[in-house]
C-alpha cells in the first residue's frame, strides 16, 4: 500500500497494470461526472440585481473603482454638488527650493530649472571669474532656491544657490539688495597618503581588501608587483605595503588617488616601488633606483623547443633545407603572443606555413608566426608585447601541432634565441638623491586603516 497510487500517470509506464487501473479509475470518474450532472439542457439560474437611479446611482459610482482610479482613497468619496465653485486663481508657494545637476553648461542647467535668462547669465559670469569652466564636473549637483513672482508669467526670481565647484571649493550665490553676490567658501583639505599593511596569507587580494584597501588600489598594487617578482611565488608570511593618494575634506568627503608605493617586506621577497617623473614620463623604480627592464622579447607561446634554427631534414618533403625559426611544442589552440610592440604586416594564409602572422617591431626586427590554428588580429593592426594575436595550429607543412617562430633583422631569419633586446634604466646623480628623499617621506607616513572602502565602493 506504501507504493500505490490512486490517480497513476498515464504518461508513463504505458501497458502495464498500473496504467490500466490508472485509465480504468479515470473512466469511472468521468462516468460518476456525467450521471450525477443535472444535464446539459437544463440551464443554471444566477441572480441579477435590479437597477438603481437617481440619489443611489450617485452613491454607487462614488464608492465604485472609478473614484479610486482617480487618486482617491477607499471608501464613500460622494461627487461635487453645486455649492463647490472651483477657484479662479491660484496661490503660488512663496518659495521653491530644488535641485539639478550639471552638464556642461552652468546657463542651460539653470535655465532648465526655470531660473530666469537674466539671473542664469548673472551666476554664469559670477562663477566663471571664481573658477575655470574646466573645473566644474559633469554631474555636480546645483541646489537653487527662487522667490515669489509678482507676475506669473516672469520666472522666479533666484534667491540663493550652491554648488561644489570643487572639491576643496564650495560657492554660494545669493541676492543681496536686490543684486546676486558670490561668496567662496574654501574647504580645509587632508592630503595625507593613506597607507595600509598586512600579512598576505592564502590570498594577497582578499587579505588586501579585507585590511582596507579599496579595490581599484589593490589592483594597480598587483600589477606593479608583478613587473618585478611573480605574484603567486610570494609567501603566505610575506607582508604587503601599500600606499595611495588620499585627500580628505573637512566636511567629511574622501577622494582617492593613484597608487604611491607598492612594497614586500618580512619575507625572502622583499620589494620597494615608487613611481617617479622625468621629462614628463612617470617610471617605477626600486629602493636603488633601478627601473623596469624594457624591450625584452617576450616568449611567443608557453612550451619547449622542439627544433632549433639552421639546416635540417624536413620532416614532410624529406631533404635538408634551412629551417629559419624556432619550434616550440604546444597544445592546439594554446595562445600565441606577440613577441614585442610592432604592427602586424601580414595576416593570413601563406603556403607551407599555413596561417601566418608577420609583425614588424622597427629598427629593422620582425617577427612570424606559423602554422597557426587561429588569428585573432588583422592587417595594419597595433599590437603589444605579450597581446595574444593567435592560437597553436598544426596547419601548413606540419607534422603536429607547434608554433613556428621566425626572427627577422633587416628583413634576414636569424636565430630567434641569439636575440636579447633587455634594457634597464637607471636613475643616477641628482635624480637618484631626489627619487631616494621621495621615498623617504613615502615610508614615513604612518600605518592607518581608513574607512575609504565604503567611501570608494
């Protein structure tokens, strides 16, 4: 009994007991239906409820939906009788306050207000000799109050209004005897860096964010890092020290900046970056003053060398000739990158060596990609070093799937591996004192752990 159905699904289980017993009990249903039915020919009688007219009418429509998709409430809501006259003017408020917001032009956002042209054109040429038009961002909210109007056909007349020009500027408008003043109120402003430091555990991210550090923060941090150690190798005991530019108002308001510092201490790894002008060109450099190594050609897909550069017996035609690249053993599809910054010269289908991509890099290098399973860049196109430009293929004369890597100078193959552009700068004499007092004052601003993560997000 556990396992009966009454009512059995006869969609399933087609043929067997059950289903029959399950279509039996159906046909007795519908049989037990039709004989108890009065009958099709005998209709049911509802009750219909007489009409109303006149004072009961009017007290039906008054509490029917009618009334409430006007806007009324629920209930009794009876129609005007005679004695309701309706009014042959109305009263203004004596004062509107509002707000808008700017965008991009201070006259257009008042005037869409309804503040007057003459008014508009008064704050316009009050505000712009406090600051440059440039200074005003888009979406800085404009909180106006207008007067009373004599007559209703003017505007209102601008009694007062305020804006935060900038971010350490708050102006204010108002009508003085008759005439618009400007007064600015200058804001204090706390540009002390923030800084915050923690151990990085299973996850420098999440430890990051979750000592404080806003997460666009964070993310510059990793990215700086990375350009001198590998990220992942840093250990759980490592401790990471981040600093980025603050400003504080005194009304309570905090604006972050870019990173300032991005540093590795108490563990084998230990890192100090700052960033640093010359010539307009901001750089990071280490504590020694030493930058980042530029130029170097970067490995074109992760895999080994399978064939090196020189002559060799071809695999497919089967006699020796001048292999002039490199081979280098890798799944099919695994990303190809560009080798170096350059432009694409080529990209397409080139005989033996199937898709093919050229790159040209100036000072007369170059770089080809053959064999390729797919190119995701196309003629004349800017690429930069490390930009994934295709994928591993075995197309072409090719055995098995691989990348085949060419190297050119002077429009010559010459051995991919002989070829090393690494340059590294570094900063010397009155740069390297001015860059090292920098980050002097850098690692003296103390540890503080601001509630800037709510104010970012």
């Amino acid at each position: 009994m556990a396992d009966f159905e009454f009512a059995p699904d006869l969609g399933s289980r087609i043929g067997t007991l059950t289903w029959y017993r399950g279509a039996a009990t159906c046909v007795g249903l519908i049989t037990a239906t039709l004989l108890l039915a009065p009958g099709f020919e005998n209709p049911i009688y509802g009750t219909v409820p007489a009409p109303v007219s006149g004072a009961e009418f009017d007290a039906t429509q008054a509490q029917a939906i009618k009334p409430i998709g006007m806007g009324s409430g629920t209930g009794a809501r009876l129609a005007a009788t005679n004695l309701v006259a309706p009014l042959s003017d109305t009263p203004e408020r004596p004062i509107l306050e509002g707000s808008t917001k700017y965008t991009g032009s201070l006259l257009g956002s008042l005037l869409r207000s309804g503040v007057g042209k003459t008014d508009a054109n008064m704050v316009e040429q009050l505000v712009t000799k406090a600051v440059a038009s440039g200074d005003l961002q888009p979406g800085t909210l404009l909180d106006y109050t207008l007067g009373r109007r004599v007559d209703k056909s003017q505007p209102r007349p601008l009694e007062k209004l305020e804006m935060r020009a900038r971010f350490d500027l708050k102006l204010e408008v108002a009508r003085n005897g008759g005439a618009l003043d400007l007064k600015q109120i200058p804001i204090a402003i706390d540009r002390t860096p923030l800084r915050i430091q923690g151990t990085i555990g299973s996850s420098l991210y999440r430890s990051a964010r979750a000592a404080g550090a806003p997460a666009k923060a964070v993310e510059s941090y990793i990215r700086t890092l990375a350009t001198r150690t590998p990220v992942s190798r840093l250990g759980s005991d490592c401790r990471f020290d981040i600093i980025v530019g603050q400003a504080r108002a005194e009304t309570g308001e905090v604006q972050l900046g870019s990173l300032m510092y991005a540093g590795v201490s108490g563990c084998a790894s230990k890192v100090q970056l700052a960033p640093f002008e010359q010539g307009g060109k901001t750089t990071w450099f280490d504590g020694a003053g030493k930058g980042n190594s530029t130029g170097a050609m970067a490995m074109p897909a992760n895999g080994r060398f399978s064939s090196g550069f020189g002559m060799r017996r071809h695999p497919i035609l089967g006699y020796t000739r001048m292999h002039k690249g490199v081979d280098i053993a890798a799944p099919w599809g695994s990303p190809v990158f560009a080798a170096s910054d350059g432009v694409v010269q080529f990209a397409g289908r080139s005989s033996g060596y199937g898709n093919f991509i050229k790159v040209t890099h100036g000072n007369g290098y170059g770089t080809g990609y053959g064999h390729l399973s797919r190119i995701f860049v196309r003629n004349g196109e800017t690429v930069r070093r490390g930009q994934r430009i295709g994928a591993v293929g075995n197309t072409g004369l090719s055995t098995g799937p691989h990348l085949h890597y060419e190297l050119y100078r002077n429009g010559m193959a010459v051995n991919p591996r002989s070829v090393s552009f690494t340059s590294t700068q570094q900063l010397t004499g009155g740069d390297l004192g001015e860059f090292k007092a920098q980050l002097n004052r850098l690692l003296s601003v103390p540890v503080g752990h601001g509630a800037v993560k709510d104010a970012e997000d």
